[in-house]
C-alpha cells in the first residue's frame, strides 16, 4: 500500500474508533512504516476525532519525530516504540481507554472471548501492572522507554494487553484489523460484563475454537471481507458521514 494511502487509512481509523467510543479525547493508533520497518506513523498530539492526514508525524523506535512537528507528540508514544521494537509480526497498535475493558484490569475477573468475533482474546490477556516498574508513587502512564518495554514485555506475543486503571493495548498485523479487535475487545468486555450480571459460569470460546476461528481467518487475508474489511467498510462510511455532518457540509 503506497504510504499516502496508509496514511488515509490512519487518518480514518482515528475517526472510526472515535466514533465507536473505543478513543475519546486521548487514546492513539498507529501503522509501521512498509517501507522502513523500524519508524511508524502516528497523529501528533490531538483528539482522534479531529486528526486529519497534515498531523500525521513519522517516528523513530527511540520516539523521535524524523521530521519538524507542528505542536507535540502524545507522550505514550513509546508504547508504539517498545512494542514494535519487540514484535517485528505487529503492523498496527491501539491504545484506548476503552472504557468496558477497564473493570477486567481492576478485578480478579479474566477478560476472556465470549463470542466469536473476539477469538483473538483466546491466547489470554495479561494486565500491565505499572507499580511493577515505575512504583508506588507513578502517574500511571507509559511515558519513558523503560515502561514501555516493561508493558511490551506483557504483552508477549498476544494481542491485547490491559493497563490496570487505565485502559489497554491491542495489536495487529495490519492497521484495519488492529481497529477491528480494538472494537471487539470493548464488545466482548460489554458481552462478558452482562453474562457475569445473571450469574452462574460463563461458557467462554474454548481455546480449540478460537484457534480454529483464527487460522480460518487468516486464510482469508489480505482480502477479509468476512473480517476486519467488512467492518472497516462500513465504520468507514459511518464516520465520514459523522464528520460530514459536524463539518456542515
């Protein structure tokens, strides 16, 4: 994909996950760089609702911008850093506040699948204790080198991972399916939320079906339109006509 298009795709999952409440007025996505695997793009620092293509910054894995920046850069930039820096398989990252989510990195509740979309959450979501490196007195972000690797370390090689109090981070292998899973993963915490409310035990996606569910996706790529294209089609032409809409035009 040429990078102006790559570009207009993270422009546009900015404005996808802000319209599905997964991103409020903070919260980033980013996209690896297919040209130069150790940079990334990313908005500067800005609501994602407001990102347009002229924010977009390239960055190094030390969080430096390559180029002059217009105003600042997130200050959790390094969570993209360490994490790409450690899993060369991740083309995309999400970090949101997702506000479901957040109960399961409180709780003695695991979030596990409990429907079929988020079979991703089948290889288990471990939670970012931040104390655990930065101490007891921390402002509760991931603002350094040293907390990102720490959280990049959590997350191993799975695809989300929870930061207690504060929300969580969801990786794919290209930017459409990051954003898909980031809106999965606040449905499926909704879905679990209500089926612990009846009560009784939950009757999670066994570790056999969510396998099964991924390798039958992946083979569909890179054309998924029984995925994460069909999902990106349609919150496409919602959040254009939102923005249309709040544009006057």
């Amino acid at each position: 994909m040429p990078i102006s298009a790559l570009k207009g795709d993270l422009v546009t999952a900015n404005h996808i996950l802000f319209q599905q409440g997964v991103l409020d007025a903070f919260g980033h996505v980013s996209v690896r760089d297919p040209d130069r695997p150790d940079r990334f793009h990313m908005s500067r620092a800005l609501a994602p609702g407001l990102v347009t293509v002229e924010d977009i910054v390239e960055l190094d894995f030390d969080g430096a911008a390559v180029r002059p920046v217009r105003g600042s850069l997130y200050v959790e930039r390094y969570i993209h850093c360490e994490i790409y820096r450690l899993r060369p398989d991740v083309q995309s990252i999400v970090h949101s506040h997702s506000p479901t989510v957040i109960p399961f990195g409180i709780s003695q509740v695991e979030l596990k699948p409990v429907y079929h979309r988020a079979y991703f959450l089948g290889q288990g979501v471990p939670v970012f204790e931040i104390r655990d490196v930065a101490g007891a007195r921390n402002n509760m972000l991931v603002n350094d080198q040293t907390r990102g690797q720490a959280l990049a370390q959590v997350l191993g090689k799975g695809n989300v991972s929870l930061l207690r109090g504060h929300g969580n981070v969801v990786v794919g292998p290209n930017i459409r399916t990051a954003v898909t899973r980031a809106i999965e993963t606040e449905v499926n915490a909704k879905l679990q939320l209500q089926a612990v409310m009846l009560g009784g035990p939950i009757n999670y996606l066994s570790a056999e079906e969510a396998e099964t569910l991924g390798a039958e996706l992946a083979r569909t790529q890179p054309s998924d339109k029984r995925g994460a294209d069909r999902v990106w089609d349609v919150l496409k032409q919602q959040a254009e006509a939102a923005r249309r809409l709040l544009q006057g035009t």
